[in-house]
C-alpha cells in the first residue's frame, strides 16, 4: 500500500475546529486507500507562549530543561488530532518523535536527524492506525528529548517521508505555496508553480520562514519532492524539486529571471569589535571562540583603519545568540586588547535571491540604487552567486522588500 505524508504547521492545528478539519482530510485519504503518516506541529504559537514562560523563571535556561519543556507542544496537537480521528471513527495513534523512531546528534536546541528506525511505524500502519507523529524533536543516544531548531516539524516531515520512501511529502501551511516573497510584506507576490532545492535552501536559509532550511536540504539528498500548499484548500501548491524533475514535469524551466525571490530575516542582530590590533590570527581567534560555543555567525565585514593599525570587525548572528555571542565577544576583545565591543539587534537582513543572477549582470547595483532611492542605508552587504544580501535599519526592511519586489518586476507574469 502507498503510503502519503502530510505535514501540518502550527496556524493549520491552531484551534479544535482546525484540528477536526485537518482529521476529517486525512480520514479522507485513509478512506481512499493509502497508509498516512501526519507529522504535526505546536497549535497556534504555543511554542512563543513555552518559551515566554520559561522566560519568567529564569534568564538562562538549561538546554536540557529548554528541549523538555518546548517539545511538550507537539504532544498536545499530535494527541488531540489522533482523538479526533478515533471520534470520526478512523483508527489512529500518536507517537512523540522517540517513539517513532526519530533519532537525533546529541545536541540540545538544534540537533540533526540522524536517522528514523521504523519498526514501530511499520507496525502500527500494519494494524490499519493512521501514525500521528510530533514534529520538531527526536531523541538523542542518552534518550533524552531533542529539538531541532524553531520550524523544525518540516524537517521531521522529509526525514520521515524520506524513511518511509514516500513520493511526495506534502507540507500543509496558512499560504497555499512559495511565492516570490511573503505575501504578508507584498500583497502582489505571486505563487511559484516549481522551485529548485538550490533556490528554495537559500530562500529559506535567508529567513523566509516557509519552509525550514533543512528540510529542503534533507529533501535534495533524498530527491523527495515536497509538495508546499494550503490545509485550507485543494489546490496545487509549489512543488520544491531537482530542476531535472522540474524540466521533466513542465516541459521546460520557468523563464529564467535573474531575481526568483526575496526573502527578509527579522531575526539577526550584529556585534561589532572595534579597533582590534591588526594581525594574523584575530579573526581565528574570535571565531574559533563563537564556534566552540556553538554560535553561528552569518555575514562578515572587516575594515581597516587609515592607521593600518586596527581593524574594525562586525558580523551577524540570530537574534536570540545575540547575549551569548556578545560575552564571548567580549572576552575575546579583552584578549586581542581591542578597544570596544558593540551591538544592535535593531537590524534586518534583506535578500535576493536566484540562481540566474550569476549570468545577469548589475543585479547588485539595482538593487542598491533601489534601496538608495528609498533613502535605506546599507549597513553590510554580502553576495554569493546566486544571492546578495543587505543588512538594513530593522524598521526598513520591510520597505526594502517592497521596493525590491517592485523594481526587480517580480509581480509581474513570469
Ligand atoms: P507553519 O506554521 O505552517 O509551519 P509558517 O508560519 O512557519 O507556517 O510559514 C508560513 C508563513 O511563511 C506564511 O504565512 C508567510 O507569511 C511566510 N512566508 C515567508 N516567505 C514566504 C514566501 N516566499 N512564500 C510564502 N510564504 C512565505
Ligand atoms: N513548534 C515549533 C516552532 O514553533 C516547530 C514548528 O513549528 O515547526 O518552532
Ligand atoms: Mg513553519
């Protein structure tokens, strides 16, 4: 028997109608024949509303106790979907993501999936049950529970489906596709039909919260085609697939448009050290001391003093790093003897990507001469081939992604 896949975000479980809307789709397909798999996140934002609450107990808090407490949302929604399916009369159990078989690195907050033993899953689709699993989590070698980084549930979906060697994992959501930036900042985006694993990572890695970085990565090494689309609607989504796949199924790549889209991260913030001794070896040091420390740092920007003698150093990192990354700073700078640290979480990083931008020249000067018209000042700027970002003032972004939409004609027909 088939088996399908569907995966259901957080706004598609918010409420019990919502949840007996999302059991009565998925008895539906039960009815037609398949094995379902439904892995399913916090309702509503009850994973904001654990993370406040933890915040009024304490300011630093154990990851261990973090993971415990943040997983404990996925376990109402899986458990109050299952229920809803029995009282239609469908049989079904929920499994947390041990249960399942989802094991994960031993690392708090932010584990990869190692791998997804299925014996239980097999088993209890085997008995006719639809597996209703959360999202979000797995467990480690000690047997601890594990999450994987906020949005996670869309990783556990692919690594699922991808264990199950489904055809297509669907990814149920409150947008019925990917479009050519979120359709809250620009009314006027427009739904992609297809979008390449290497686009949709970089979109996604860039901050738009669609889908989760890593399951598009998880989707490219197992080619599963994830089908992204409403929980409110039948339509077809966007299918995020290997450009082979998408010339087999369209005849034809989309036109080739230097932009496909743009994305806004809201979540970064920026630590500048000042004057800091220029020789070989700071940045090591300074780096080497984020990453033991687990700290991912994103964009880079190095100036030099007319002295020669100093250097300035900024670079960004997620928000909620911000406290952390700014200690080691500190520590660091003590060491080097530089002369300040700073930090403003009051940024946002604006993107765009495509993988067409290589071949097109002077996409990075429009897209500075459009920020400039806007009056935005550009604070960092990195590119890539098929990316260039811009780090903005935070109450800019925004605007920036307006204007960017506008001027790079994304809202027109492709
Ligand atoms: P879920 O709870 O289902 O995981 P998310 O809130 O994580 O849903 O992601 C869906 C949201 O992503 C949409 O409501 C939309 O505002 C936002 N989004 C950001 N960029 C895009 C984009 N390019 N296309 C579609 N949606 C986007
Ligand atoms: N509930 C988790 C979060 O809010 C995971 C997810 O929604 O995918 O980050
Ligand atoms: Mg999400």
């Amino acid at each position: 028997m088939e088996v399908i896949v569907h995966k259901y975000g957080g706004t598609s479980v918010g409420t019990p109608e919502k949840i007996k809307n999302v059991a009565r789709r998925v008895k539906k397909v039960r009815d037609d024949g398949y094995e379902v798999v439904v892995i399913v996140s916090a309702m509503g934002h009850t994973t904001d509303e654990l993370i406040d609450l933890m915040h009024k107990v304490t300011d630093s808090p154990d990851p261990r106790e973090y993971d415990m407490l943040v997983s404990t949302g996925e376990q109402v929604s899986a458990s109050l979907l299952a229920m809803a399916l029995q009282n239609m009369g469908c049989p079904a159990v929920s499994l947390t993501g041990g249960q399942a078989g989802v094991v994960t690195e031993d690392i708090y907050k932010k584990a990869r999936i190692k791998e997804v033993k299925l014996d239980r899953l097999k088993k209890e689709l085997k008995a006719g049950k639809v597996v209703v699993i959360t999202g979000f989590q797995g467990v480690d070698s000690k047997g601890d529970i594990i999450t994987i980084g906020r949005g996670g549930s869309d990783t556990s979906a692919v690594a699922i489906a991808a264990a199950l060697k489904a055809q297509v994992c669907d990814i149920y959501t409150d947008v019925d596709g990917v479009y050519t930036t979120d359709p809250r900042i620009v009314p006027e985006a427009r739904k992609l039909k297809y979008i390449s694993y290497e686009e949709m990572l970089e979109m996604a890695s860039l901050g738009a919260q669609v889908l989760h970085p890593r399951s598009v990565e998880c989707a490219s090494i197992y080619n599963m085609v994830i089908h992204l689309r409403s929980s409110l609607k039948n339509d077809v989504g966007t299918y995020i697939m290997s450009p082979e796949r998408i010339l087999e199924e369209c005849g034809k790549m989309e036109k080739k448009e230097a932009v496909r889209g743009i994305a806004l991260d809201e979540n970064i913030a920026k630590v500048g050290i000042l004057k800091v001794p220029d020789k070989p070896g700071t940045a090591a040091k300074l780096f080497g001391a984020l990453a033991a420390e687990k700290i991912n740092v994103d964009m880079i920007v190095q100036s030099v003093h007319s002295s020669g003698t100093a250097a300035d150093m900024a670079f960004t990192v997620d928000r909620p790093e911000l406290k952390k990354a700014v200690e080691v700073t500190q520590k660091v700078a003590k060491e080097l003897q530089a002369e300040s640290v700073v930090s403003d979480s009051d940024v946002s990083k604006v993107s765009l990507v495509g993988i067409g931008m290589v071949s097109q020249p002077g996409t990075a000067s429009r897209m500075f001469a459009t920020l400039s018209e806007e009056k935005i000042n550009i604070q960092m700027i990195t590119t890539s081939e098929i990316k260039i970002s811009c780090v903005v003032k935070a109450e800019q972004g925004k605007r920036a992604v307006q204007a960017l939409h506008k001027a790079f004609g994304l809202d027109k027909v492709a």
